[in-house]
C-alpha cells in the first residue's frame, strides 16, 4: 500500500492543487483568454457530435455510407476549424495579419461535408430538418471560427448568406417556397446569431486585454513621472544651493587673499549650506521636502547682496499670511530665479515684488544682468512651469528690454 504522503493519501488527487495554482497564477486577461480559446475548440470539436443526432433525426431512408461520409466530413470540419481558430486567435493577440491557409483548408472542409449532407439526407420523404441542418452545420462551424478577425458586418452577411444557401438547397430538394424562405430568416438569424456570440467574447477579450496594457501603462508613466519629479527637485535643491556654495567660496578666498576679516563667516556660511544640502538631497529622496517661502525669501537677499547683487525685497508679510501649498510652489520660484541671477546672468540689481491680488498671489522677479542669450528655456524652468501648472498656476520668463523678467501667479485656494 502506498505511505501516508500527500501523493499515497490521495493518489491522482494530488494533481488539483498543482492546477487549481497554475489558475490563481494566471492573470485576468489569461484567464479570460483560456476560457474563450477553450470555448471556440470546444464548440467546434462537438461538429461529429453534431453530425451524428442531425443522422439520428432523420426520417425515412438514409444511405449507411452517405451518412459515415457526412460523419467523417464532420470530423475533418472539426479538425479544421480549430487549427483556424487557434491560428486566429492568436493572430488578433500578436497583431499580424491572420494566415491565409487555414481558412482555406477549413472552407473547403465545410463545402465538402455541405454537399456530403446533401447526399446523405436529400432523398428522404421528410428531407427539410435534415437536410438544412447537413447543409448549415458544417458552414456555421466554419463561420463560428473566422470571428476573431473577421469584422461584424461580414459575418453578418456570411451568416445570412448561409441560411439563403441552405434555403435554395431544400428548395430544390423539393420544399415549398414558403418553408424555405421561412428556414432561410430562420437559419440566418440563427447562425449570424452565434457568430456575433463568439464575437462579442473575442471583443470583450480585447477590451480586457487593453485594460491591462493600459495600466501597464499607467505604471511606467507614474515611474517616469517620479523620476522627472526627482530630477526636477533635485536640479531645484543643487542648483540653487552650489551656486551658493561657489559665489561664497569665491568671497572668502578673495576675503582670505585681501587679508580682511568675514572668511571665517563665510566658511561657515559654506558648511552650513552644504549640511542643508545634504537634508534636502535625502528629503527629495524621501519625498517629504517642502519649500517655505519667507526663509527662501530672507535666503534670496542675504545670497544675492553676498554675490554683491543690490536686491529689493518686498512683500514678506504677505509671504507669512499665504496657505502652505501656495508658499510651497512660490518659494521653488524664488529658488530658481536666485540660481539663474547666480548663474546665467551679470546681474547688478534684482528686485523680488510678492503681491496678493483677490485669490491670486503673483511673485515678480526682476534682474538687470540680462544676456544675448537669456530666454525662457531650460531645464530649471521647465520643471519651474510644470510644478505650478500642477497647483493650477502661471510662469512667463523673458526678456524686457535690458532687463530678464520672470512672472508666477498661484491661486491663494490651490490645494496640493
């Protein structure tokens, strides 16, 4: 006897849960694949099936050979579509063109047991059920297979077309004008009906599918978002903070070489950027850093008059009074309007005007250091624009005769 393992104690039930696993695994759009291929295959394989209780219905006398011919054509439709099915399938999953040699080996299939049904069911007495049944089952097969590509109009038309087939056959056959046309609307609707059934499957599949590859998406677009963002930041927290750094180091090595007194403040001054710098940096990598605008404010003129920029500064007050979120998305203006005075320009005057207007806060940053090539652009800038477009606000940069301008306006409402 076998031992008390899993494999002893429930012998081939072990494999349920290996399978009922690999279903959890799997992902929704494979699950919904599985059951819609498995649904196409296992209808179209039921073809013989079909074949045989359309023979067994049939009324009167039937050839034994006609029938087993009609039965074998049944099989091979079967064989056929499903080879044309899975090739179709997965040609609407891999979006190429579906192949050609299926298809044709299917219909060909399907024309060839629709003429077998005709022989094998046209000479009973009460030939119509069997008879439209030989003829349509065998073509519906092959319609019911080419849905994941073809377009719903054309299996409408197709799915029409074969009932009026099936319809001109028992009329030759023998059937009354009336029943035939009847059958025809009848058998139309009936196979256009399951066409569009498989149809909408595949279709419902597609929209699946792109759901899932739209929040593929989604992710890798939020990804690129946080790395702009950490760039940006991290552009905001540097750029301002080095070139502090680099205009102080200049003072106190010329403070150094005059032999005058203020390089030990300046050196101190240095190291206590550098400390802030180092705060900031892991602060945008935590993402937790803010901006407060009357310390950037007060840091803008004690930076700029270091740099011996002569700087006006206005409207602390209204800086104290603003909501934090406006504070936040101006006080990243005032940085990068100190960086490019430091770095991109020769300025000799700047002036930072603060004002509140109703529900709008403006900031105006004015420098007489303009160049030939001072403009709008640049990658501060830019991330400048897109942070306060997300608040719901305004930058405008450029020139003004001999003067750089550089304009923000923020909703006082904005929430973030």
């Amino acid at each position: 006897m076998s031992g008390g393992g899993p494999d002893g104690r429930y012998g081939s039930m072990g494999a349920v849960p290996t399978v009922a696993r690999w279903w959890r695994d799997r992902s929704d759009p494979q699950r919904l694949d599985l059951y819609t291929r498995w649904s196409f295959y296992g209808w179209l394989a039921m073809t013989p099936l079909l074949a045989l209780l359309v023979s067994g219905s049939a009324e009167g006398p039937a050839s034994g050979a006609g029938v087993a011919a009609f039965v074998g054509g049944s099989a091979a439709v079967a064989v056929t579509t499903v080879v044309l099915a899975r090739a179709w399938l997965d040609a609407r999953r891999e979006d190429r063109p579906p192949a050609r040699g299926p298809l044709v080996a299917a219909a060909f299939a399907g024309l060839v047991t629709a003429a077998l049904g005709v022989l094998a069911f046209a000479g009973q007495e009460d030939r119509t059920p069997a008879l439209s049944w030989g003829v349509a089952m065998p073509l519906a097969m092959v319609l019911t297979a080419v849905t994941p590509v073809w377009p719903t109009r054309a299996l409408a038309r197709w799915g029409f077309g074969i009932g009026g087939a099936t319809a001109a056959v028992v009329l030759a056959a023998g059937t009354p004008f009336a029943t035939a046309a009847v059958l025809a609307v009848v058998l139309g609707s009936a196979v256009t009906g399951l066409a569009l059934a498989f149809r909408f499957t595949v279709w419902v599949l597609d929209v699946v599918v792109e759901m899932e590859r739209s929040r593929a998406v989604q992710a890798q677009l939020a990804v690129a978002e946080e790395r702009l963002r950490f760039a940006r930041d991290l552009h905001d927290v540097m750029g301002r903070n080095l070139s502090v750094i680099a205009v102080k180091s200049q003072l106190a090595a010329e403070l150094v070489r005059r032999g005058r007194d203020g390089a030990a403040e300046e050196l101190a001054d240095i190291s206590r950027v550098a400390e802030e710098s180092l705060r900031e940096v892991r602060d945008v990598v935590r993402g937790y850093r803010g901006s407060d605008l009357p310390g950037e404010l007060a840091g803008a003129r004690s930076v700029l008059r270091a740099a011996g920029v002569d700087v006006t500064v206005t409207g602390d007050d209204d800086a104290v009074a603003l909501p934090g979120p406006v504070q936040t998305a101006l006080g990243w203006v005032v940085r990068e309007a100190v960086t490019n005075v430091l770095r991109h320009s020769r300025a000799t005057r700047c002036t930072v005007e603060l004002s509140t207007d109703g529900g709008t806060a403006a900031l105006r940053v004015v420098n007489d250091g303009v160049t030939a090539t001072a403009g709008g652009g640049g990658s501060g800038l830019a991330g400048l624009a897109e942070r306060l477009a997300a608040t719901g606000g305004r930058l405008a940069a450029g020139r003004d005769g001999d003067r750089f301008v550089l304009t923000a306006t923020v909703p006082v409402g904005v929430r973030v």
